[in-house]
C-alpha cells in the first residue's frame, strides 16, 4: 500500500479545508475548514510515520491534535465576542479596516 | 611652606551660603554680623599670611593645595592657593576695603527688603575675588575670574525688576564673556606650548634657553600671541578699549556694589593678571607696548567722556576707566610696582569717592543729578570731607596718595628701556597721553567736585532740599577711614630714589622677589632726576585742571562753561553721548548678530527643524503606512488566498529547471549547429536530462550534456526542441528554436 | 490486525482489498468534506464534518496509528465538534449566498490545486512517477499503541508536552477572557460621551465658560 495515496488523500483534504477557508462567508464554516485542513496535516504525518516506522509522527499528532483543541476553543470565542458586537458573523460584514 | 590659605575665599564662600540659604529669616543686624565677620576674619587671615610672607621675616611664599582637580594624560592642574607679596597685596587691598563697604552697606542698604541677598552676593564676591589672587594656577584663577563675573552680573542687577538694571547686568556680563574668550584661547596656547598652567612652572618656562614659547607663529613668537590673548581677557574684565562699555551701565547697581567691584577690587583683576603673567611680557616687548598704548589711550578718552557726564556716579565710572588706563600703561612700560601701587591707591580714593556718592545720592533722596547739586560743603561736613581728600588724592595733589602712584607711572614710561631702540618713542607717546589724561583727570574731578559742593545754593528744587542731611556714622566711619587710606598709603611707595634710600619704595620692595622670577631684561630705573622734573611738572598740571574747573565750575555753571557749551553744542553733545560707541557697536556687531539669529530662527528652526524634519518625519511615516494599509483591508480570508498563491508561485519557480524566460542559444556555422541549453539553466550542481530533437528525422539525443552539435545534411527550414527535465521534482520545460540552413 | 501487514513482508503487493478499502474510506472522506464546506445550514455542516472525522479514525486505524484513531475520535469527534455544534446552537444562523466567488479566492484555490499537483508528482503519483516512496516497512507489534506511544511522550517530548499543557491553560484563560462580557466598561464609555456630549452642548449655548471639563454638567457654571 503505497504511501503515496495516503499523501495525496492528506493534500486533497488540506485543498477541500482551503477551498473551504476561502470561499465562505460563514465564519463558523471557516474555522471547519480550518479543523479540515489540520486533519489533513495530521494524515500526512502519519502517513510518513508509518513509512519510517518512527513513532514520533504519533506523539506529533497527538500534539497537533491539542493545539487544534486549544486553537478551536480560541477562534470559537472570538466568534462569539465578534457576535455579540457585531450581530452578525458573516465575514463579509466585518470589514472596519476598510475604508 | 604652607599655610591654611584656602580659609581666605573659604571664609566669604561660607558667608554667602548660609545667607543664601537662611538670611531671609533672620533679623538684619545678624546678616550683618555675618557678612562683617566672614570678610573681617579672612582680612585677619590674610595679614597673618601676608606678615609670614615679607621677604624680612623670610618665607618666599605660602602655598595651600587643596586637591588634585584635573589630571587627564598631560594636563595636571591642582586646585591651589600660593600667596607672595602680590598676591598679599591684592588680599589686603579686598578684605579691607572689602569690610569697609560691608560696613557702609548697613547704613545704605537699610530699607532694603532684599538685605540678605545683598550681602550674600558681596560675601560670594569677595570670596572668588580672592580665589582669583590667590589661585596657584590659571584654570584657578579663571574659576576666580568668571566668580566675579557674575557676581557683578548679580550685584549690577541687582533690582532686577526695572528692566534697565538687569539689560546693564547682561550687558556687563556678555561683555566680559567676549574678553573671557581670549584669555581662554591664551591659556589653551600656554598649555600647548608650556605643558603646564600652574603660574610658577610657567614662569620658569618662560625663562627657560629654548622655551616652547619662543615658537615663532605668523611671525611672532607665541609669548607674544599669549600675551594678546590674555590681554583681550584684561580689557574685558577691566574695562579698557574697546570692552569698556560695560562700567558705565554698571553703574545701576547698587552704590557699595560700585564701590566694591567697579573701582577697588573686579576691575583690577587684568592690571594684576598681567603682573601675574610678567614673565610672559617682558618677553615680547611688543604686546607690552600694545597694552601700554591702549591703556593710555582708554585714560585719556576716557578723561574726555568723563568731562561732560551730568550723573555724579557716571563721572566716576568714567573716571575708573581711565584710571585703570594708567594702571595698564603703568604695567605695560614694565613698571609693574607702578602699576599695582597706582591699584591700590586707587582701591582707597576710588571707593571714598563712591561711597561719599552714595552718602550725597541718599541725602538727594536718591538722585545723582549733579545739575541739581551744589552748597553741599556746609551740609554734608562729614561727606565733603572725606571727598575733598580723595578729590586731592586723584588729582594727583602732592603729599595724598594719588600723587605718588600717577606720578610714578608718567615718570616710568618715559624712562623705561623695555622696548629697545625701535620702539623707544612709544613709551614717550604713552608718557604724553597720560599727561593729558592727568590734566583731563584734574578737571573732571574738579568740575564734579565744584558743582557738587560748591557755592551756597543747591539747584535743586525744595522738597528733595529739605531731606538734605548727613549720613548716619555707620556709613561716615568707613569714609573717613578710606580718606585716611587715600592720605596715607602712598607713603608705601614712595619713589626709591627720592631720597636715595633703596628701600624707599616699600611697595617695590616687597614687591621686588615676586617680580623678579622670570624677568630677565632690562628693568625700570628712574634716576633722581627724571624723578624730581615728573613730581613737578605732575604738581603743576594738577593744578593747571583744578584752576580751569573752578573757572568754569566754581560755585555753579559759570560764566565759560555757559559760553564754551553755547559755541560747540554739537561737540558738547558729542562727549556727553560717550561718542556714541554705544551705538556704533550696536550697528556693528548687535544688530548684524540679531539679524543672524532672526534669520536662523526663520530658517533653520522654523522650517528646517519643525517642518522638515519633525513635521517631515511623521509626513513620511504616514504617507507609507498609508501606502501599507492599502494593502491591507483586515480581510483574513483574501490574506491567505493571497499566501496560497504566493505559495504556489514559490514552489512553481523552485522546482523548475530553467529560469523563466530563459532562451537557447543556438550558434550557427555552415552547415553545423551547436545548440547551448545550458543559459538560463538552475545551479549547475543540479543533474538535468536533455533531449534534442533536431528536427530533420534524426533520432532524438538524450543525455546529461548541455551542449550538443549537430550537422544537418540538408539546407532547409528545421525547429530545434529540447527538452529539460528535472530527475528530483520530475518536472520538464521545453524550448525551441527555429533555424535556417544554407 | 491487518491482512496487508503479511503480504508486506513480501514487498510490494498487487491491489488487494487493502486497496480496495482505502478507496472506500477515501471517498467516505472527501465525500463528508465536500459536503461540509458546502452546506448553508452549519448544522449539517458541523454533522458531515463528525463523519468525515470518523473516517478519518478508520484511515489512521489503516496506518496501524490505533491509539490516534481512538484519540481522533475521542478528542476531536468527541470534544471539539461538541464545542462547535454549542457555537452553533447560539449562532444559528443561514447564510442567503453561501459561497464567495471572488477573484482572489478563487485563484487562491486554484493555486492550492496546483500545488496539489505538485505534490502528488513529487511524492509520486500518476505517469511522471518518480518512485521515491516504496513500501512501507515491517513495523513490530508494539508499533502504533499506547505504551509505546506514552513511552516516547514521557521521555523524549516531556518538553513538548508540558508546553502543550500549558498552551491549553493559556487557552481556557484566552477563551474566557475574550468572551468576558464588558458591560462595565461599555457603561463607563458610555457616561463619559454622554459628559461630552453635555459639555459641548453648553459651549455651544454659553461659549467661554468651560474651564476644565468637570465632572458635573455644564450648568453649575
């Protein structure tokens, strides 16, 4: 079983999490497409984990996997501040840097 | 040997400060009690220090070394004291005379509210005056120097709230400051040349065989530059032409502060600088014959001014001026026992003369308007007194003071050898200028002494009549014991060969071991003779002055002064604007400076300063950060679309093998072709397969070789392509060239 | 555990039901992905993405990663999408036009498929395959489970993992400060411009009396 499937399946996750990040106004599906491209990350290192067959590629994973924690809780509190401010969490409503 | 010198200024210095920092709250009798004791205890000190000194009783000198203030690579200079006979002169000369104001300040400053700031400054005075005789070394000296700067600059304006005071103070302040720089550049140019500036190594050096002063620069030898330079400083600090200006603005201080500083003590400072620095001097004849000319110059213009001056305290400031011109001429004909005997019976009829002037302006209620005066003889006795006795002093009367001291620097510039052959007629150039300056003396004083006292009626009007009275004793005392002084105290110098006795001239005996270090030379000897024609024809000058004053002067504005003043009014008006040079100076000099300094305000501080660069910075930051924030709109997502096409972008270039817009380079010759794919190509480390297809049907020519030839058979049209490819990225680019045969 | 795991002693297998399983797990995947970077309603987005999580646990189950797969669903299933779907109930809101086609974006997008491209050709796949990835080895049993796991963990990125514990603190602490209400300083911001606003309105009626600003209104004056 090549690696070379489960390397291309991870990119092909990160490129649906982008497309995800960058075509939505809904902030909330952005921070999902955010949490896709992180699996995606996270497929990768374990793909090359297997094919070394060095366990540390899990202990980052597992690392990754609390940041991803830490970094949603973050982001989904923003949200909520940005909503209770703004009404709104459409992104493209959030534009006070603009002129 | 040494001897606690340092409580000599220490002891005025510690007066002033606790003054300054507690005399507002005490009563005046103890402010009093504390100024008069400090001076009258460093007086005490001082002739305890000047008796160890005379050469009679052996000691050579007392030293006191304080502390070791500079010592960085060549320059050593110690904070320290040295007193010689000169220097215990000088000491004598400011603590007593010194005290005596102190005393005559109780009286007159009474219904001052600033009483204690008044004696704080007279103790500060007093104490750099004596840092400035007593310092062992130049830099001390100059700290003394620029002490009683400002101490004049304080004392002058002194009632700073009428703005006229305070423009004198700055007036006198700034004026000096122009004098202090050329004793600066004087003292830079000994220490370059010397290595040292403590006053006895410089001395030695000076006599040293190849002294480094003897450096010729632009043609003379530095001696002579030295010499100039610290004589700018003397004319600064004592008043000579041109920085002169200053004493008689300086007059709006307080009257002791005349007294004390602008005729006893601050402007002699440059006649006993240039003692001091004898050695220096008699090295080059020519500065000597430079300061002799100019001192009896400034006495005799100054004589003039003081002809026509209407305020009784101006007259004298005049007078200061051109006395302390005989007082140059005198050291500058190499008669320094002349020069400072001449200062310090100045010290005693100048300051009587003062004082009783302010006893006449407190009984005037405050007015110096001489035109007002007159008949004042029966009703200030004690006042007329003491000024008939200076009066007689500075006009040069035999028997007073003044006589000895004047006469004895005429008599020298006429016989003084210093200047060798060529310039022997200066010194009778300057003999006969300072006898015109005595005739000028003798009238001045008499025509002030005349209006003033003279006659029966005061001119002026009745209310300020009826307040006429004498002065209380506390002030009285002191005059009477300067008129004593200006009697008595030319018999220290008497001329040595009078009655042919050596020791004669007690003054130049004294005087005598100080003077000697570092004079090699001709010195000054007055013979018998010389001597005998000078008294009289001194004697009868003064006379000559006194009798021309009382006609014109004699109970009032007479008869030929009326008619003088109708004929030349123009004149007349001439002198009494001081020749306007004032005003010439301000066109000259103040207002081409404030112009400058308008124009640079304009210039470089309004528009270079705060517009361009303060302003212009913050122009600048914003004009980018503009810039930047165009950049930015806050939206993250287009942020990161951005990224991830820079991304793409950056991985695209990185993994081709050629750079973008890279050619073949296909050189033709004949029949052959030699195609170079090697332009344009990554880092030649980098292993890339070619492929040449050469377009005639031939097989196609793999490889790893960037060059390949290739003949073709036929003439024709063929399109050469290659192909690279990239074995690690696998990835390829392709080119190709078109090519014509023959 | 895995068939695979024996014909890989062998070398390089022919597709097997191996293959046949990473096919299907892929495209249960990418099928969940599309489907929730797709959905107007975030409900259904925030379900789909569960799933794709859960085939995502399979898939690392696949690569003999068992304690992650566990961990995958645990943590990230578990925890975190709960959190969302919390966001969510607060949030819920459509969207009128999901999806914003802008230039930018779009070209980014494309840019991320090429890099697609990219990477799959340098890692080997499709007709330019240089092939630098070969088969993966034999890997012992321990390979892949918690001990083995933990060990590394514990020892090797004790560092690591502290720095992590504490990034989670440092989390919590964010999350709560940034969702603190400001009702207090909102009412102060509030009662200052309304002494502005005060104070300006008697300088407009009495101008020249306003010495400082104080704290009354501008009538004592």
């Amino acid at each position: 079983m090549p690696s070379a499937y489960y390397l291309v399946l991870s990119f092909v996750l990160f490129l649906i999490g982008t497309a995800g990040v960058l075509l939505r106004r809904n902030a909330l599906i952005v921070l999902m497409g955010i949490e896709l491209q992180i699996n995606g990350g996270n497929l990768a290192l374990l793909a090359f984990a297997r094919q070394l067959g060095d366990q540390k590629g899990h202990v980052f994973a597992f690392l990754v996997i609390a940041l991803a924690a830490a970094e949603a809780a973050v982001g989904l509190a923003i949200l909520v501040g940005l909503f209770r401010s703004r009404q709104t969490i459409n992104l493209d409503e959030a534009t006070l840097m603009k002129r | 040997m040494t001897f606690p010198l340092r409580l000599i200024p220490l002891l005025p210095f510690l007066g002033a400060t606790v003054l300054m920092l507690f005399g507002r709250k005490w009563a005046r009798d103890t402010v009093f009690v504390i100024a008069a004791l400090a001076i009258g205890a460093a007086c005490l000190v001082s002739l305890d220090a000047f008796f160890l000194v005379l050469p009679g009783t052996g000691a050579g000198g007392l030293s006191d070394v304080v502390m070791t203030w500079i010592a960085t690579g060549d320059l050593h200079v110690d904070l320290a004291f040295r007193m010689d006979a000169l220097s215990g002169v000088m000491c004598l000369v400011i603590t007593f005379i010194g005290f005596l104001i102190h005393v005559f300040s109780a009286g007159y400053m009474a219904e001052e509210p600033d009483y204690a700031r008044f004696f704080a400054y007279l103790n500060l005075f007093c104490g750099a005056m004596l840092v400035l005789v007593l310092g062992d070394s130049l830099p001390v000296m100059f700290i003394g120097w620029e002490g009683v700067g400002l101490c004049s600059y304080l004392l002058i304006g002194f009632w700073y709230s009428v703005t006229a005071n305070a423009d004198a103070g700055k007036k006198a302040f700034i004026t000096n400051r122009i004098g202090d720089l050329g004793f600066l550049i004087g003292m830079f140019l000994l220490f370059y040349y010397t290595g040292t500036l403590s006053v006895p190594d410089i001395t030695s050096a000076a006599v040293a065989p190849h002294s480094g002063l003897l450096t010729p620069f632009m043609g003379m030898p530095v001696a002579f530059w030295v010499a100039i330079f610290l004589f700018i400083g003397a004319t600064g600090k004592s008043a000579q032409i041109p920085l002169y200006v200053w004493l008689p603005d300086a007059m709006a201080g307080p009257t002791p502060v005349s007294a004390l500083i602008h005729a006893a003590t601050m402007v002699t400072a440059g006649v006993y600088m240039i003692a001091r620095m004898h050695a220096i001097y008699v090295m080059v004849p020519s500065a000597m014959a430079i300061v002799a000319v100019v001192g009896a110059a400034t006495a005799l213009f100054a004589a003039i001014i003081g002809f026509a001056q209407n305020d009784f305290k101006k007259v004298l400031a005049y007078s200061t001026v051109s006395q302390l011109g005989f007082m140059f001429a005198g050291v500058g004909t190499s008669n320094f026992d002349g020069g400072i005997f001449h200062l310090v019976t100045h010290a005693f009829f100048k300051a009587g003369l003062f004082l009783c002037a302010g006893s006449v302006m407190h009984a005037m209620s405050g007015s110096g308007d001489i035109r007002i005066m007159g008949g004042l003889r029966k009703k200030l006795p004690w006042t007329h007194g003491v000024f008939f006795v200076c009066w007689l002093a500075i006009c040069g009367i035999p028997i007073f003071s003044g006589f000895f001291s004047k006469d004895s620097i005429i008599a020298g510039s006429f016989a003084t050898e210093i200047y060798g052959e060529g310039l022997a007629w200066v010194g009778k150039l300057v003999g006969v200028m300072l006898m015109l300056a005595a005739l000028g003396t003798a009238f001045y004083m008499s025509r002030l002494y005349f209006l003033v006292f003279s006659g029966d009626e005061t001119r002026a009007d009745d209310h300020t009549r009826h307040h006429i009275h004498e002065s209380p004793p506390i002030m009285t005392g002191p005059l009477v014991v300067l008129a004593i002084g200006a009697t008595l105290i030319g018999f220290i110098g008497l001329p040595a060969d009078l009655w042919h006795h050596p020791e004669q001239n007690l003054l130049a005996h004294e005087l005598e071991p100080v003077l000697e270090a570092g004079w090699v030379g001709p010195h000054l000897e007055v013979s018998h003779n010389t001597e005998l024609i000078f008294m009289l024809v001194s004697t009868l000058i003064a006379f000559a002055g006194i009798g021309a004053a009382a006609a014109f002067y004699r109970g009032g504005y007479k008869e030929p002064a009326r008619a003088f003043a109708a004929k030349f009014p123009g004149f007349v008006r001439l002198v009494q604007d001081k020749f306007r040079i004032d005003e010439l100076y301000d066109f000259l000099i103040i207002r081409p400076i404030r112009a400058f300094s308008r124009g640079l305000f304009t210039f470089v501080d309004r528009i270079i300063v705060d517009k361009i660069l303060v302003e212009g910075t913050g122009v600048v930051v914003d004009v980018f950060s503009r810039i930047a924030r165009a950049v930015q709109g806050g939206d993250g997502q287009r942020y990161m679309a951005v990224f991830t096409i820079g991304v793409a972008l950056l991985v695209h270039f990185a993994t081709q093998p050629t750079l973008p817009f890279s050619k073949l380079k296909v050189t033709q010759t004949g029949r052959a072709v030699e195609v170079d794919a090697r332009r344009g190509n990554r880092a030649p480390t980098r292993a890339l397969e070619y492929a040449f297809d050469f377009g005639d049907g031939r097989p196609v020519v793999k490889g790893s070789a960037p060059e390949q030839r290739h003949d073709y058979d036929r003439p024709g049209s063929y399109t050469i392509h290659v192909k690279i490819s990239d074995p690690l990225w696998g990835t390829e680019d392709a080119f190709k060239e078109k090519v014509e045969v023959r | 555990m895995n068939p695979a795991h024996a014909a890989d002693a062998a070398g390089y297998s022919a597709p097997t039901g191996d293959v046949i399983l990473f096919a299907v797990m892929a495209a249960w995947v990418t099928f969940f992905a599309l489907f929730t970077i797709t959905r107007r309603n975030p409900v259904t987005a925030v379900m789909s993405l569960v799933a794709t999580f859960f085939g995502l646990a399979a898939i690392y189950a696949s690569l003999d990663a068992h304690f992650l797969a566990v961990l995958q669903v645990l943590v990230y299933a578990g925890a975190i999408m709960v959190l969302f779907i919390f966001v969510v109930m607060i949030l819920n809101r459509e969207e009128v036009a999901p999806l914003a086609l802008r230039p930018t974006r779009i070209l980014g997008v494309v840019a991320a498929a090429y890099l697609l491209y990219v990477f799959a050709s340098v890692v080997g796949f499709g007709d330019k395959a240089a092939p630098t990835m070969a088969g993966p080895p034999v890997v012992a049993e321990t390979y892949g489970t918690v001990a083995a796991i933990g060990g590394i963990l514990f020892r090797e990125y004790l560092y690591p993992f502290e720095a992590i514990s504490l990034l989670l603190l440092v989390a919590i602490v964010g999350g709560v400060v940034v969702s603190r209400s400001h009702q207090k300083e909102v009412a102060a911001l509030r009662a200052a411009d309304y002494r502005k606003r005060v104070e300006e309105l008697a300088e407009h009626d009495y101008p020249g009396t306003q010495e400082e600003p104080t704290a009354t209104a501008g009538g004592h004056h």
